[in-house]
C-alpha cells in the first residue's frame, strides 16, 4: 500500500520558525516531524511515500530526496499553489493508486498522514484495507480518533460502539490527522482548492466513515510550545532507552 504525507501548509501559527523552513522539516530530539512518519511507514512494510508541498517545498525535496536514507521510496506531488487537504490528494492519486481504484492490489486504498503531527500508532493496523466500495453504503474511510487534548477539549467526531464515525453524538474524539481513504470518496470532486473535512463529513451522513480509538501518544504540533513539548518528550524516551534519566 501506498501512502500520503500532507506537507503543503505554510504553517503560519509556527512562525516565525516557519519563515525560513517548511514545518515538517521543523526538528524534535535531532529529527524532522516528518522523518518520524517516513519511519513508521518504512517499518510498518509501506511500499511508497507522497509527499506534497507548496510552501518552502524545494526544501523537502532536497533534505528528503528520494526516501533511500529513511527506507522508502519518495515521490514529490509540487503544488504551485496550495491545494488545501482534499485538494491535495485529489491531485495526488495518480502517484498513490491505479486510475480505475480497483487495478492495484490494495484495491484504491492509500493512508494519509498529516506532516504536523506526531504519534505512535502502529501503520500496521491499516494495512488490511476493507473490501472495495462496491454499493453507496460501503466504507469509504477509515479515521484514527485519539483522546481529547486540553487545546481540542470538544473533539471532532463521534465513534460509536460498532467503529461507526458520525459527525454528531457524544462522547467526541479527536482526529488524529491520519486516515485510511478510499480514491472513490473524492469522485467527482472539483479540482482544486478543496478542503477535506466537508467530504468527510458527507460521507459520514452516508454511513461510509469508520474509525479506530488509539490511547497511545498523539501530538498536533501546532505551536513552538508543542513543539518544544515533544521535543523534551522524545528525548526523555531516548534517555530511558540509553539507561539515563531526564531532570
């Protein structure tokens, strides 16, 4: 299976350490944000990294090259201006699946991954898509739904007891910001600047949305505080790796 990483954003609430360099590419314990999730795909057995971009993307290009040093191969999807989420994937899916959805083994299925933010879920859990779309209501996404953080205490969406995601009900989780996706669910769709939360919340009402509840770690890396937060995060797990401890 193939997979997408969204790294066009200009993140602006990173400024002004966004003002030279692509927030993906912004480090936490000596690594770029993105470098972690190259990892896990690379680990987890994905065959192929998308990488989108608009903002400062030259820089991507040549930090990420073609994905040798990371274990996967890296294909670059430029924007000349930015795409939004929806927008994004939809120019992209020549790069992540076969044109008719159904020609490649995965059947139209692909993972995306926003570039901003962190978290341990296992990418193996994703590999095992459902069966292609084949009446309207078949699946046409998958979300992993995390615990509220203090900054989204409301949350994004309802999980209900048999994996279901509605855009109501309670109680609300988080979206993590990484999803299973299915090329049907952006037919028809107009290209261009296009966000992907209305697509989604659409094919909610269709019952089409599943989800998964990760407790893990999760982090939008959304400020310098968080930012800095993860940073003293992952270098305490190194130093417990190392066999030393952190103030």
């Amino acid at each position: 299976m193939n997979a997408m990483i969204l790294a066009a954003g200009k993140g602006e609430r990173m400024r002004p350490l966004t003002l030279t360099t692509p927030k993906p590419l912004l480090p936490a314990a000596g690594k770029p944000l993105i470098g972690y999730h190259l990892e896990r795909l690379a680990a987890a057995g994905f065959r192929k990294a998308v990488i989108n971009h608009a903002w400062l993307g030259e820089q991507l290009e040549q930090a990420l090259g073609s994905g040798a040093s990371y274990g996967i191969p890296i294909v670059y999807s430029a924007e000349t201006t930015p795409l939004e989420t929806a927008g994004g994937i939809q120019q992209a899916l020549p790069l992540l699946c076969a044109p008719d959805h159904t020609a490649s083994g995965d059947r139209g299925w692909f993972v995306v991954i926003n570039g901003d933010i962190w978290c341990d879920f296992d990418l193996r859990q994703l590999l095992t898509p459902p069966p292609a779309p084949a009446t309207a209501a078949d699946t046409r996404a998958l979300l992993v739904l995390t615990d509220n953080p203090c900054h989204n205490p409301e949350g994004d969406f309802f999980l209900s007891a048999c994996g279901r995601v509605g855009a109501t009900g309670q109680p609300r989780l988080t979206f993590t910001g990484i999803s299973l996706l299915h090329a049907s669910l952006f037919d028809g769709l107009e290209p261009g600047h296009q966000p992907l939360a209305p697509l989604l919340r659409a094919a909610m009402q269709r019952g089409q949305v599943k989800g998964m509840h990760h407790r893990g770690h999760w982090m939008d890396i959304g400020t310098p505080q968080r930012l800095e937060a993860l940073d003293q995060l992952l270098r305490g797990v190194q130093g417990e790796h190392h066999g030393t401890t952190t103030a």
